[in-house]
C-alpha cells in the first residue's frame, strides 16, 4: 500500500450508537487519500461488529487487549500512523465531507502551521443543532488562539489536522487524562509552534447528557486550571520555563485565587 497522505485516529469505546455515522462522514470525505485507524479500546458493547462490517482498505482496525484509556490508545495510534499529516476524530461527532480536503490544503499552504483545527456546528444527541461554543467561533487566527490558550481552551480536539512529525515528537502526556489536548496546546504554543484553525464549521460534535461534556463551568475550570499546574510544574522541572510560560503562570495564580473566592463566598 502506498504512503497515505493523511492517517485519521478514530479511538472507539463502547461506541455503538454513534459509531456508523462517524466513519461513514469519513469515507465520504471528498480527500480519499488517507488511512482510518480505528483504534478499539476494549469495547465490550457492538462496536467491533459495526467496524468489521465496513469492506474498505483505508480502514484499518487497531484493537487494545483490554480498555487502556484514551491517552494510551491515541499515542499507540500515533505511533502506527503511516500518513504525512494525522487527523483526530470522535466516534460520535459528524465530518462534513469537505474537511480533510480543507485541512490538508492549509497545512500544504501554511509550512510554518504545526496544527490546524476548524470551528464546530454543536448538535445534541439526536442531531438537531445547538448554540455555538463561543470561543470556538471567537479565537481563530493563530495569534488569537495563543492569547486564549492562556486563559482557556478554544480548540476542539476531534477537529485538528497535525503534521504527523510534530504529534510523534510531543504526543500526549499520561498524566494529563483531564484535560491532554490543552495541555498539548500549551506545550506547542509554548514552544513557538503555530496552532491555526480554519473558520469554517467542518465538524459536528456532539454533545451528549453523559461523560466529561455534562460538567459545569466551574467543574471545566478546575480541570484546565489543574492542567495548567501540572505543565508548569513540568517545565519548570526540566529548566524550560519561557516568557509565555510565566505569562501562564500568572494566569494560573490568578485561576487559583478565583477558585478560592468561589469557595468562601459559596458561588
């Protein structure tokens, strides 16, 4: 088989519901040059049985022994990944069938682009749209982001297109299972590298009642604000602490103290 120009990472767990409406986004996509890794965590629901009913060699079905987590199975994915960029997608969210051409396009146009990501339509779980998440749509140029990333996230991870050499040299840190895309969004910006997003809604995610996505917005805050401590930790363990990095750790002293006046005045 001949070298892919994109490799997508699908990981599955228990996804049934969702999972046929998922890779068939995929392999309708209008850029037919990729592979699709389908990285099956243990699933113990009807998963397999829906993948294994596809007869498409782009699909590639990549089992785990047992549930290892997403951080494991992504990076295992990572590092299988034969294509020139690596794509990221949920197995409950919808591709629009333009997005792999669109983001192929810029990462080919913008050599200095290390990740490229794209805005989202939100839709709930029966696929009728719901109101925009209003950092996705706000911060979209790679300056903006890297100002927001301060503060926040703005980046949907089953968005991103990556160059294939920037995900295999940082890949996801193991003890960031809160939050690893921030933390692998601040480890990148931190570094110089530029992460862009191209403004257009090329991705339904979805969001469900259920998982991560049902916590409430200080519940969102904590788990970034612990992210942000433990990369500074790390950089400040390994001497690498730069003038964004203690721009961020401003802003984390100024999370904490927010989080402790929460707390005393009960909001």
């Amino acid at each position: 088989m001949s070298t892919p120009t994109v490799t997508i990472l699908l990981p599955v767990y228990n996804a049934e519901r969702f999972l046929k409406e998922a890779v068939d986004s995929l392999l309708a996509q209008t850029f037919t040059d990729f592979e699709l890794l389908a990285l099956n965590d243990g699933s113990t629901d009807g998963s397999e049985a829906i993948l294994k009913s596809y007869n498409d060699p782009r699909l590639r079905i990549v089992p785990n022994e047992r549930n290892r987590g997403l951080i494991y199975t992504l990076n295992k994915g990572i590092d299988m990944a034969f294509g020139r960029y690596i794509a990221r997608m949920d197995s409950d969210d919808v591709c629009r069938p333009g997005r792999l051409a669109a983001q192929v396009a810029y990462l080919d146009a913008h050599p200095g682009v290390a990740v490229v990501a794209t805005t989202l339509d939100m839709i709930n779980e029966s696929g009728a749209p719901l109101p925009p998440w209003p950092d996705d749509r706000a911060y979209t140029t790679p300056e903006h982001i890297r100002e927001c990333l301060l503060r926040t996230n703005c980046i949907a991870h089953p968005s991103v297109m990556a160059r294939a050499e920037v995900l295999k040299q940082y890949k996801y840190q193991e003890d960031q299972k809160e939050a690893e895309d921030y933390d692998l969004w601040l480890r990148l910006v931190a570094d110089g590298k530029l992460v862009a997003k191209i403004d257009e809604p090329l991705l339904r995610y979805r969001y469900l009642d259920t998982g991560l996505t049902r916590k409430d917005r200080l519940s969102a805050f904590e788990r970034l604000s612990r992210t942000k401590g433990k990369f500074l930790a790390r950089r400040k363990q390994e001497g690498s602490m730069n003038a964004y990095c203690r721009r961020l750790q401003l802003q984390y002293y100024w999370d904490l103290a927010r989080a402790r006046a929460k707390k005393i005045l009960g909001r």
